[in-house]
C-alpha cells in the first residue's frame, strides 16, 4: 500500500515539472514570438505588383474611334509609348502612323482585323505633340499625343551620320553601362523609346516579338542582378525569371525556347564569379543545365592584365550553334574565346594567343593562315554567323601576353573581327575586320559589341572609349578617374559606313530593331513569376529567448540602417566600417536564424579591389545584405546585431 501511495506521489510530482516547464515554454514562447506591437517591415512593391494594379484601372469598353481611350505610359516605366483602345461597328484592319520628321523616321503598322480594337502606339518623340493617324477603312482619325521631357541627365547624341539611301527606319537600342538609361535612338539621332528602369547588359528581341532585358534588382554587387524580365515596349512584364546566381553580361536564347544564360555560383568553394553558365527552363525557370568553366579549364592558365584568382574567366558572352550543337563563349581575363560541346561540356576549341597555356592545352588553338592575321584581346560579343565564321568584338586591350611588349592605350585599337576556322586542320584565318583603321579614337577597354545584320551587313559598337587629361586610358570609366566618356556605333554595309552615332558616355551593347514585329491586337495576359534566387545561407542557428537586446540607441542610428521587405526577400542596408562584425538575426519561437553581414565594398566584382579609402576608413561604406524568403514560414522579429550589440530594430518579417 505504501509503494502505491509513493508511486502515486512520483507520478504526481512528475507531472507537476512537466506541467511547469510547459508553462515555462509556452510563456517564453508568447513572449518571445514576434509581437503583434512591432511594425511590419516596409514593403517595396515588386514591378509586376505595380503593373498589375495600373493594368486593372486601364478601361476597355464604351470607346468608339472618335472617343477613343489614350493612355500614355500604361505600367509607368515606359514614357515614349501609349496604348490606344477603342471599338467599331464591324470588323476592320486599322493602319497605324506615328508621324516622323521624315519618312525614314515615320512608323507605320496595319492590325488585324477586329471590331475590339487595343493598339500599342511606340515611336513617341519626347516633350513633343506627336501626331498619330489611324485609317479604319474610309475614315482617318487624327490623335495628338503630348508627351513630357526627357530627364535631366538623359545622353544624346553629339554626332550622327546616316545614309538614307541605303537605311530603313529600324532603331539602335543602346543599353548603359553605368549611367543612363535603356533606350533607342531613330536614325536622326532622336530618342523613340527608353525605360526608366534600370537595366543593364544585354537588349534583345526574342522569336515572340518581346524583348529580354535584365531586372533592376541587384543580387549581388556590383553588377549581378537577380534575373531577367521578358517585356514589350510599353514596359509591360510578362515573365520575371530568377536565378540563384544572379545574371550578368550576356543570355541566348535556344531553338527549343530555352535560355542559356551567363550567371554565378556565389557559394563555389573557389570563391570564383563569372565562369558559369545554366540552362534555364523557359516555360518554367527551373535550371537543368549546368556548365562550370573551372570543370573544363585550368584557372591559372592564359592570364591576361585584368586576370585575379576570383574573376580568372570573366565569361561576357554566352552563343549556342545549332550546327556544331555547341556553346562558345568569351573569356576577357584570358583572351580567349572557348567553343564547348554542348552535351558533353568537353573543349573543342579555342581562339586566342596560346602564351601562358599548359602544353595539354596547345592541340585546342588554331594556327594561323593568311595575310594581315591578328588576335583578339579582352574581347567581347563571340558569335558565330550563318557562314559559320566567328564574329568577335576585339577590345585590343595591351595585344599581348607579355608585360614588356604591351601597347599602350594611345597606341591601341578596337576592332570587329571575323575569323574563318578550320577544326579539322586546326587552321584560323581572319576574313575581315573594322576599327583598327580608326586607330585610338576607336579604342575601348571595355564592354562594346559586334552585331551580325546579314551578310556584308555588320555593327561595330565600341561603347567604353575612356579618356582622362586628353589622353587614352586602358581603364573602365568607373575606376581609373575618367574626364571623358564615349560610345562609338557604325554600321557597315559592304565595307561602307552607312550609319554612325556618337555619344558621350559608356554603353554596354547595341541592338538594330524595328519597332513592330506583329499586326495582333494588344492581350493583358497575366504576368508570371518563375525561378528561383533560392535559400540564403544561414551562419548559425541559436535557439532560445533573446533577453538582452536593446532599443534602437544613436550608436544604432549612425549606422543609417534602412530596411525593406521585397515579394521574395528581406534588405538590410547599412554603413559601417571594414573592422566592424555586422549580424542579422530572425528571430521566431525560441529559434535565431543568424546571417552573416560582411562589409565589404564589392565582394564578387570583376574590375575592383577592395581596398578602403582614407575616408571610408574613417566613415564607413554603405553596404546591402539580401536575405531570400525561400525556406522561411511564418514572421519572424528581425535583430541587428553590430560587434557586441544586440539591437530590436522593431520591426517584424512576415
């Protein structure tokens, strides 16, 4: 009977210390989880988000051709085009005019046939009464189209040169390298189209009329973004594709629709950028191909001036051939333009000066044939054309390997090149070429571009001429203090100039294209989200109440800390000093997700060191951590944590 009743006592005491420490939890729990007192995080609306809500204000009914609904810069990032929507009794194929200061700048498009009638208007001259006829049959009506300035630092032309007589009314799509804006320039030299966001790297138009152009938003600095946007030219989005990596530089779009794309492996165990390339599934973001440069090359090997241990490749070009079922990219950091087999990823070929190469590697370069031959140095823009030539922008950067015989900027000169190989005999023979007679004037150390129109028909652009105290300089415009920039486009036909524009700034690359490719009415279809940026990784997992953070004091203050809450990722931004040991912790139900927060200038660039400068030394920089929502669920209250301070910034992720 006694055992029973000290049994009965254990038992109950037992449950009495379960009963506590759940109530020790579940109050931990209530006054640890994130208070519903806190602020939600600001949230920055996506441009998908944003497009949507103009999109749903945009009405489509009771408008005949005499009333007819004008809408000027439908989603707000597209300021030189308009939407133009009206209905008409029967079935009729509308003829557009967006009237010109000539007739080469004039556009003219016909519509299907239809008695709902939404008509993209693209062309619009800026700060202008811009006149537009539409002919529905028999009746012509007139529309004035009022248009606003440009803004203030928008670039234009300083020179340009155009035989009319051998030009249509296409435009030159221009994309900046640093500052300035997406935009296209008619062959007057008038602005018809630009965006006002940013975008960067490369322009071009996809087998379904749309454009692909990189998002605004940085995954990692200084150039990274975190995907690319399909538009049209009234900036609609209709797919925003992510990628983990980040793009940069250049994309190609396959026969099966597919995108290669030239991207990152930011965790790589090498701590290297630019020498990866994926294969994104277009219908659904997702990557299933994956080709890493270090798998195929030896990082060391080829070096060039720019070359470092983290940037040895430097890929800024990225072209599939469907004849060769190959990928060929260009290696600037080695001088070299490498052809891979797409199946495989083995080497097949590579073209460029073999100095500095291991001897396994000297059966992959050509010997050359032929007058006048000359390599290619830090190049740009390999494609390879219907003739089955390699068409390079070469830069001309130093033209060679070997310290003591560099040329210097003054001397050098950029140039487009096109090479005839031979991959049986391993022969390469240069075929023809445009720049080296323009001489330093022409030269770019950097970014520019080669276009393929058809045969005989070619865009030379050098976009990253660089001068400083009236000289030549061998530096990109954002590091070596430049006084002057210029951008240098020329198209040839037959080995004559028939187009040329000079501007003064830097642009990455050129495209030539018209404004209309369809006669379709204009559909709202439904934006998609696809990809990925994926997980962010965590430093460290703690778990238990926080108890010792603090408010926000003016120590905290000081750092300027800002953040903002994105569809798919949380923002930190902050200034702090090289020395100072910066954390981020979410905190939620007794669990401490820790991110790291280095400060560090431009941990993945290609052209920078980082090195602090006397003042940054002394007030810090201005530094951005982007925490990815993949794998997170629920709100989490969200910890600064700076050297030895905890800080409660009061704010909730949810």
């Amino acid at each position: 009977m006694k055992n029973k009743l000290n049994k009965a006592k254990k038992k109950l005491f037992m449950l009495i210390i379960i009963f506590i420490i759940l109530l020790i939890v579940t109050v931990f729990l209530i006054l640890n989880k994130p208070s519903t007192n806190k602020e939600n995080i600001k949230y920055v609306k996506s441009m998908i988000e944003e497009q949507t809500l103009l999109e749903n204000k945009i009405k489509t009914v009771d408008f005949d051709l005499n009333n007819p609904n004008v809408i000027l810069n439908p989603y707000g990032n597209s300021p030189l085009a308009a939407l133009v929507i009206f209905d008409t009794d029967k079935e009729i194929s509308p003829i557009v005019t967006i009237k010109g200061k000539d007739e080469l700048s004039t556009f003219t498009q016909e519509f299907e046939k239809s008695k709902k009638h939404i008509l993209p208007i693209y062309g619009l001259y800026p700060d202008y009464e811009n006149i537009i006829t539409i002919k529905c049959g028999e009746v012509v009506k007139e529309l004035k189209i009022k248009t606003d300035k440009l803004p203030e630092d928008f670039i234009l032309p300083e020179k340009v040169y155009a035989d009319k007589n051998k030009l249509n009314n296409d435009l030159y799509f221009f994309t900046p390298s640093s500052k300035g804006y997406t935009c296209a320039y008619d062959i007057n030299g008038d602005v018809r189209w630009y965006l006002t966001n940013y975008a960067l790297w490369k322009i071009d138009r996809l087998k379904n009329g749309n454009l692909l152009v990189s998002t605004e938003r940085l995954v990692n600095p200084p150039y990274y973004m975190t995907g690319l946007y399909e538009i049209d030219l009234l900036g609609k989005i209709y797919n925003e594709y992510s990628l983990e990596g980040g793009y940069h530089h250049d994309y190609y779009e396959m026969e099966n629709g597919n995108f290669l794309i030239a991207s990152d492996d930011f965790n790589n165990e090498s701590g290297t950028v630019e020498d990866y390339v994926v294969e994104m599934d277009r219908k659904t973001g997702k990557i299933i191909r994956k080709f890493d440069l270090k798998d195929v090359l030896k990082m060391e090997d080829g070096q060039s001036e720019n070359w470092s241990s983290y940037d040895w490749f430097h890929n800024n070009s990225v072209w599939y051939d469907k004849n060769t079922n190959s990928i060929t990219l260009s290696g600037r950091h080695k001088d070299a333009v490498i052809n891979i087999d797409y199946k495989t990823g083995k080497l097949n070929w590579i073209i460029g000066d073999s100095t500095n190469w291991d001897e396994e590697y000297q059966k992959y370069f050509f010997t050359p044939v032929g007058d006048n031959f000359e390599w290619q140095w830090s190049q740009h823009a390999a494609m390879i054309t219907p003739e089955g030539y390699v068409f390079i922008l070469d830069n001309g950067n130093n033209k060679s390997k070997i310290k003591e015989e560099y040329v210097p900027a003054e001397k050098s000169y950029t140039r487009g090149v096109m090479y005839k190989i031979d991959t049986d005999k391993m022969t390469i023979e240069q075929v023809w070429e445009y720049g080296k007679e323009r001489g330093s004037s022409f030269y770019s150390p950097y970014i520019s571009d080669v276009d393929y129109l058809k045969e005989n028909h070619y865009i030379v652009h050098s976009g990253g001429i660089v001068y400083k105290d009236g000289k030549n300089s061998n530096y990109p415009a954002g590091l070596g203090g430049a006084d002057k920039l210029v951008s240098d486009t020329v198209e040839l036909l037959n080995n004559e100039v028939i187009f040329e524009i000079v501007l003064p700034t830097n642009n990455y690359r050129t495209e030539k294209m018209s404004l209309y490719v369809s006669n379709k009415n204009y559909e709202f279809k439904n934006s998609k989200e696809l990809g990925s940026l994926g997980e962010t990784e965590i430093s460290n997992v703690k778990f238990g109440p926080i108890l010792n953070a603090i408010k926000m004091d003016e120590k905290y203050k000081s750092h300027e800390i800002n953040i903002t809450e994105e569809k798919d990722r949380l923002v930190v931004n902050g200034r702090f000093k090289k020395e100072d040991k910066v954390e981020i912790i979410l905190y939620s139900n007794l669990k401490q997700l820790v991110y790291d927060f280095p400060v560090t200038k431009k941990p993945y660039t290609a052209l920078c060191v980082d090195l602090f400068t006397e003042e940054e030394n002394k007030n810090g920089i201005s530094v951005t951590k982007y925490v990815n929502k993949e794998g997170l669920s629920g709100a989490y209250s969200v910890y600064i944590k700076i050297n030895n301070n905890l800080y409660d910034t009061a704010l909730v992720l949810k």
